[in-house]
C-alpha cells in the first residue's frame, strides 16, 4: 500500500492539521480497545510536542497527510483509539505536524486490534497501558550535589551528581552569574563545558534539576571560578591573503595522498574485514608529513591552494576522512608527526605561496558526540557474545586515534564508550534491554547499544532527535542524515559557541579559507545570524576588514538536480545561500529557522534575488554589488551534476548564474570524494579528451577551478568512489595516490618542474599534467579569466564567452572559444593575440572569428588594451593546446 504525500513545509502541515482538528474528539485513550478497535499509545521524541498518526485500515486508503492528531496520554506518551470496522488492523507512521517523521526507516508500522505500545521502532501488541497507572507527578527532584568547577584558559568544566527523581530526572538548568548579568543553559548530563568565556573574570554557578512535568528541585550549592588567561594564537599564523578566483584549488584526501610517515598508519576497527589489511592499506596512511614533502608536486601542476579534508580528531569505525569529528578543539593525531604539525603544514606552504582551505563541519558530530559538549555512554556488555567488541575500561588512557590502549592493544579502543550500569543522569529509554533483535553474527541487540537520534541517547539541548524522512522537506535541516553524523542542534546557544570557538583556533593558525560541509543541512538564517558573521568578525579583529574578506568560505549545498532549483525548494539549492536574509525573524533560533523556511518556500523559485554581479555590461566590467552578500560562496553543484560534457555544464551553470550573489567566486569541480557528474558513484571516466575539454572550460569560464586528487592522472576512471567498509580502499575512488607520487621533483615556480626521477617523474609526463600545467599559467597571465564578469551576447558558435576584468591598473579583456569554432560580433577593436598559438590579429569591425580544432583544444583571444598588454603565446604547445 502507497502512503500519500509528505508536506514539504510546516505551513502545509499546519493547515492540514487544522482541518483535522475534529476528528480529535474521537482520540479517546483506553485501557484495553472494545473489539473492532486498535488503541495506540505512542512515545514521542522529546522535542516533540505534538503527534499525528498517518494511517491506512488493511485494505483502504491513507489518511490526509499528516494524519489525525493523537492526545497527551501521560509525560512522553501520546494515545489514539481507531475504529478498525470490518478491518484486522492499519499500516501507521507518526509525525510531530511539522514535517518530522518516524516511518520507522520507511518500514511502517503494523498494528493489529487491541491495545499496541510503540516506543524506540518497535510496536508491541497485547501491551499493558503505560499510562494506566500514572499518578500526576508533583515531587521535584532532589537538588544535585557536590558542584565542581575546573579552569581551562577561558573555559569552566562544571561537573555535579545526578539528582534522584520519583519518575525520572529529564534535564538539568546551570546558571551562570557574572557582572555582565545571568545566562542560563540546559543539559541531560552531569557534566557541562562552558567554553569561550572573557579571560581572567570571575563566574559563579549554580545548578537545579526538572524533571518531564517541569518540576524544579532546589538549587545546589553554588561554586565560583575565575577563567584564565586567553590561549595564545598559534605562532605564524598569518593567512596569506589576496583574491581567492586567483588561486586554483586541489582537493587532498590527507589520509590518502602522500605517506610521509608511516609510523603514524592505523587501520581501525574495520582494518581486516575492509579488506584494507590484504592491500596492506591502513585507512589512515597519507599525513601531514607526506603533504609538506609533496607540496611542490601540486605545485607543480600550477595550484596555489589545497583543500584538505577535516583535520580534527575524529572517531567511528571507518573515520580516516576527517567527517566524524569527535573532539573539535584537537588535531587528528594520526595526521601529525614530528616536525609536521598541522602549523607545519600552513607554514610551509604559506612559504611556497599556496593557500590552505580546510574542510569544517558544522552540522553533526561523530556518532559518539563531540568532546567538551555532549558524549554519552551506550550499553554494552563483556558477554560470550559481545565480550571482545567492549573494550575494558582504562580511565587512566585518553583516546586520542594514535596512542594504543595497552590493555587492549588497540588505538581504537572504546572502552571509554560503554557501560553496563546504567550511567548517572542517562535519558536513554530502556536502558539494556532485549529488543528482540539480532546482530547478523545472530548476537541479541540491546536498547540504547548504538547511537540514535530517537531513543533519547542524546540531550535535545545539544542534538536533533530525527532522522530525516524528506530530503527536501523542513527535516533535512533539523535530523540526522546517518548514524555516524550525530546532528548538532545548532539553533542552541552552547552548540554555538562551542562550534565558533573551535573555528576560530584555526583561524588563528592562519588557514586561507573553509570549505563547509553539509552546508544545506544547516539553516540559512542560522548561518547568516550566527556562524558567518562570528567568523568574520574573528577575521576583522585578526586582519582588519580589507584583508579579511580574502578569507574564502565555500559551503557544500548538495542539491543533486540538474534543475536550477532544488526539486523546487529554495531552501535546498545552493545559490540560495549566497544571500543574506530578507525580513525580520523571531529572535530565538529554532523559531527564527521555520519562520524562514516557510517564509522562503512561500515566495517560491520566482521571488529570489538575482545579481548581475557574474555578468558584463555589453563589453564593459561594472563595480559588482555584494551588499547582500551572506559571506558563504559555493561549490557549484549545477555544473558538477552536468559535467558529464563540458557543453552541458557551461549552459546550465549559465542558466543558474543571476540568482547566484557572484559566481565568479563558485568552486568549480567534475567529480570528488562523494560522486561524479549526474550523481553518479563512480570517479569520471569520460576519457582523456573529455577531461581536457572539462578542464578547458573550468580553468576559462566564471568560478574557481577545483580539482580532486588524482584527476591529472585518471586516477580510478570508473571506479566506484566510496563503498564504506564492506570493500577495500585500494578498490575504490579513495585509494592511496602515494604510489603515483615516489621520486624526486624539483620545482622553480607554480606550473614550472626543472627536475623529477622515478613514478613523480613518469606522473608529470601524463597528458593531462601537462595540459593543467598550461591551462595554470595561461589563466595566472590572464585577469579576465580569473576575477572577470563574461558574457555571451554576440557570440556564434558552441561553448563560447567574453571576459573582461577592471580596476585601478588592470584592464584585460578575452574571448574564448572551446572545442569548436565562435564568431564574436561587437567587440571593441584593437590587436587581439591568441594566448594558446601566439597568434595576433588587428580587429577593425568589431568582428574576429576563433577557429578551434576540436576537443581538448581552445583559443583565448587577449585584447592589448591601455593599461594591460595581451601577454602573447603562454607556455609551451602541448598535447592538447598547440
């Protein structure tokens, strides 16, 4: 049976559930259902503070969506009784009226006659009433004891012991008292950071608990700190600055690229049945090391930044890309080495003049939560079973990814995960018991044993409490998207803080940019009221304002469509959030996230601001307007979706380019670590001519030319990107490049190799090499293919522009034409030289007509103008350029 459709917003939602309010009256709750009937008694999320079942009778139709509202039954438990009639039972999903759903992992629920109790995926037929015995609760709990406070720099680790409760504790209110006045924060656990304080001021806090009916016990003793000195900004750290549409970006997986030091490999957990041991491939073999001894390789090929995967400590299974982090304010120690820290790394290739951007999440955390902010515990237990998976507690060993665990021998280890015991404060429901499910190995599975949004394993305060049932829906922005990736609540204060505090320390070792994960996953206004703006002012206070806005953010909005909108939601396409806001919302975050959503759904793909900032007046280059600008560019994910030819991601990246602030600052790529063109799950392999055209068009048109390790070579044509742990790395788009990269190379300049010997040598020889090496230093002689606005207007013929760039001593001005011939009509005229042949023309009609041979090749037509001379033939024919 299909279910009907899901709203796409909560204003959808709303007047569907207002239309529903009637049949309301009927949600009578009972302790056992008359026959012909079925009670269903739901345990809602903790966030949640409505409920609807969707439901279908076996047999008959679905319910209007969201279904008909159920009724407060007792804290936590909402109840509906339906009439079955002539039915044996209904297929259910329950959401909370605002567009977050349990559907139960798009299984469904099955419900039969009588009385079910749904609670963790699970319905339980035949199930006593859990609200039949409830008395009102009106005891507070106790109030906590024993408040302690530890000094950090400018942060306070409070730490207290749980109170008692009749039913249960459901959360603890700390307040902090200074001279500046009283904050208050909420926690599930016993244990609280309070971090990003004013340095060498003296706090005082207190603590009461609550439990789910909002009683409040007395306040603990309270206890005073005073912070220290603020942590001194790392030495030489200093970005170097400068247009970022400058400088070409090539994206390193760090753990992948170059093994500078082997003593820092580590396979993890999945290490053997990955099958990375038979390849002798630990997951975690490139580093910083091997990053600082291979800089000159990429640049080399012509690029003057790097992309690098996350560089915080992560933790998970399978963690070797940086995307899990679990401590934000630590470097990933199997990155580092001796003499190659992560300062190293910036340092030196600062000293090279290449630029670092390093990849940042903001959206979740590990699936173990994010140290000094929220890391529960998960039931585990040393049976015949599940006795080698749990590690044996060591609270003298911090796990840190390198250092081994002596008892266990593992630098994996997690016995600092787990419990037996139920820990003190734990919100997690059913803490140990059997779910009636089995492992694949046929082991029993226990409540609360894996990390999950919807069991109450983590506070609502620092984390979302859903999965994400509609990917273009409000949830997208406000669930989790796996059980690895722990979905910060980020319209929370303390997540917050503990987020920018961490960013802004590697601001301070003076990174160039961010290249910002899972972007979309994040509101707009969140990011615009919040995150941007605390990083730019770190920036300005750090270089001033001019120099501030050369730090580059490039956010992943992953729209996967080949449309210009996102399946029609705006809040989902990646020009989207170039944008600052256009209106007023309420001032609480979570408030302030829905009323935009609705707000930008309702004005619909028609009603979005455009620019002409990316585009020239006629021949003429116009001071662009940024005003509105929301500080975030973006990875254009228009182009890459169509990249499978060059001539249809020119067109469509044309089509998107008005409701883009500027896309002369988009990163353009073809494929990288997550897909090729067209979604697809392999890395590109439409052969060496295509890769040539792709590049012709990326290195020339608007935005920023990015690309993924490896591509110079083919490296893994056709090869499926990413299959987790179920296959080896070396089987897959994210093998080990190092292989490729042995020998010796000597470099003069970006694009200039004096010297190489062995494999590097053999690299540099490659096709593509060199024809990246040309493409770098025809672009770096040209501005208008770097800063410049384009047009297509008056141009004949296939993938075709002009380009002009101005400013105080700079006026250059080109036409390109790829892959096949273009006549440019109304250009002003002048002498012309082709920077690809050298050859020179005089235009006197406004008329000059490229020819071009075919695929791989171009022609960049340069205009000598007063303040900037056409530089003449650029490097040295090559392979495809000639």
């Amino acid at each position: 049976m299909t279910r009907g459709p899901r709203p796409r917003s909560r204003l959808l939602a709303a007047v569907l559930a207002t239309a529903a309010v009637l049949l309301a009256l009927l949600a009578v709750p009972a302790s056992a259902a008359a026959a012909g009937t079925a009670t269903i008694y739901y345990r809602a999320a903790s966030a949640w503070s409505s409920v609807n079942i969707h439901y279908a009778l076996t047999g008959g139709a679905w319910t209007t969506v969201p279904g008909v509202p159920m009724t407060a039954a007792c804290p936590g438990w909402y109840a509906r009784t339906i009439d079955l009639g002539t039915a044996t039972g209904l297929t259910a999903a329950f959401n909370n009226g605002g567009g977050i759903w349990d559907n139960n992992g798009a299984a469904d629920y099955a419900i039969g006659s009588g009385v079910t109790v749904v609670s963790d995926s699970e319905a339980t037929a035949n199930a006593p009433d859990p609200c039949a015995s409830a008395e009102p609760d009106t005891a507070a709990p106790t109030a906590p004891r024993d408040l302690t406070a530890t000094v950090n720099a400018t942060t306070v680790i409070l730490g207290w012991t749980a109170s008692t409760d009749d039913v249960g504790v459901a959360g603890y209110r700390l307040t902090r008292t200074s001279a500046e006045g009283t904050v208050t924060r909420t926690t599930t656990a016993t244990q609280f950071a309070d971090a990003n304080l004013d340095p060498e001021t003296e706090y005082t806090y207190a603590v009461t608990a609550y439990d789910a009916v909002g009683n409040v016990s007395a306040a603990s003793a309270s206890v005073a700190a005073t912070t220290g000195e603020a942590p001194p900004t790392s030495a030489g750290g200093e970005m170097l600055g400068g247009d970022p549409r400058q400088d070409p970006i090539y994206f390193a997986m760090t753990a992948r690229f170059y093994d500078g030091d082997e003593s820092n490999n580590r396979g993890g957990a999945k290490h053997e049945t990955s099958g990375n041991a038979e390849y002798d491939d630990p997951m975690f073999r490139g580093d910083f090391s091997g990053l600082i001894e291979r800089l000159d390789y990429i640049k080399g090929l012509g690029f003057s930044a790097v992309w690098i995967t996350p560089v915080v400590l992560n933790r998970s299974d399978y963690d070797y890309h940086g995307y899990h982090g679990y401590d934000f304010y630590e470097i990933d120690a199997r990155l580092e080495s001796e003499g190659a820290s992560y300062q190293d790394l910036i340092d030196t290739a600062h000293a090279k003049g290449m630029k670092i951007y390093q990849d940042v999440v903001l959206n979740h955390s590990s699936r173990w939560g994010a140290v000094g902010l929220e890391t529960p515990k998960v039931y585990g237990v040393q049976d015949a079973q599940w006795g080698d998976f749990y590690d044996t507690p060591n609270p003298g060993f911090t796990y840190d990814g390198l250092a081994v665990e002596p008892n266990s021998g593992r630098s994996h280890y997690n016995g600092d995960l787990w419990s037996t015991s139920e820990p003190a404060g734990n919100t997690c429901r059913n803490w140990g018991r059997f779910t009636g499910n089995y492992s694949a190995e046929g082991w029993k599975v226990y409540h609360c044993q894996w990390p999950s949004p919807t069991s109450g394993m983590f506070s609502a305060e620092h984390f979302h409490q859903c999965w994400i049932g509609n990917w273009e829906g409000e949830d997208a922005r406000s669930c989790w998207i796996h059980e690895d990736l722990a979905d910060f609540n980020t319209e929370n204060e303390a997540v917050q803080e503990y987020l920018i505090g961490a960013y802004e320390q590697y601001i301070d070792m003076g990174v160039d940019g961010f290249r910002v994960d899972t972007a979309v996953h994040i509101p707009r206004v969140t990011w615009n009221r919040v995150f941007l703006p605390a990083l730019q002012e770190h920036l300005v206070a750090k270089y001033g304002e001019e120099k501030a806005q050369d730090f580059y953010i490039f956010g992943e909005v992953a729209a996967f469509v080949h449309d210009r909108w996102n399946r029609g939601s705006v809040n989902h396409s990646a020009q989207f959030y170039t944008w600052q806001e256009r209106r007023e919302y309420a001032a609480d975050d979570v408030a302030a996230a829905l009323e935009q959503y609705d707000w930008e759904n309702a004005q619909g793909t028609e009603n979005q601001p455009t620019s002409d900032n990316a585009f020239l007046d006629g021949n003429a280059y116009h001071e662009p307007d940024h005003s509105r600008f929301s500080g975030m560019n973006i990875i254009d994910m228009r182009m890459h979706m169509n990249f499978g030819e060059a001539g249809n991601a020119f067109y469509n990246g044309k089509d998107s380019d008005a409701w883009v602030n500027d896309a002369t600052y988009n990163a353009v790529y073809v494929d990288s670590h997550d897909y090729g063109p067209n979604k697809s799950s392999t890395r590109y392999a439409g052969g060496t001519d295509a890769w040539a055209e792709n590049m012709n068009l990326m290195w020339t048109f608007r935005g920023i030319p990015t690309l993924y390790y490896g591509s110079e070579v083919e490296f893994q044509a056709g090869v499926k990107i990413d299959c987790g742990p179920t296959c080896p790395l070396a089987e897959t788009g994210r093998a080990y490049y190092g292989d490729n990269l042995e020998g010796t190379l000597e470099v003069s300049d970006f694009s200039q190799v004096e010297s190489a010997t062995g494999a590097i040598a053999t690299t540099m020889e490659q096709p593509l090499v060199q024809h990246l090496q040309r493409l770098n230093e025809i672009r770096r002689a040209v501005p208008a293919l770097t800063m410049g606005q384009y047009s297509t207007e008056g141009i004949s013929g296939g993938i075709a522009f002009k380009r002009r760039y101005t400013d105080a001593t700079t006026d250059s001005f080109a036409l390109v034409a790829i892959t096949s011939s273009a006549t440019f009509t109304s250009i002003p005229n002048g002498t012309y030289t082709d920077a690809v042949t050298g050859e020179v023309r005089t235009v006197t009609n406004g008329t000059l007509t490229a020819t071009v041979s075919g695929k791989g090749d171009m022609a960049v037509w340069v205009l000598d103008t007063a303040l900037t001379d056409a530089p003449g033939q650029i490097g040295a024919d090559g392979p495809y350029l000639s």
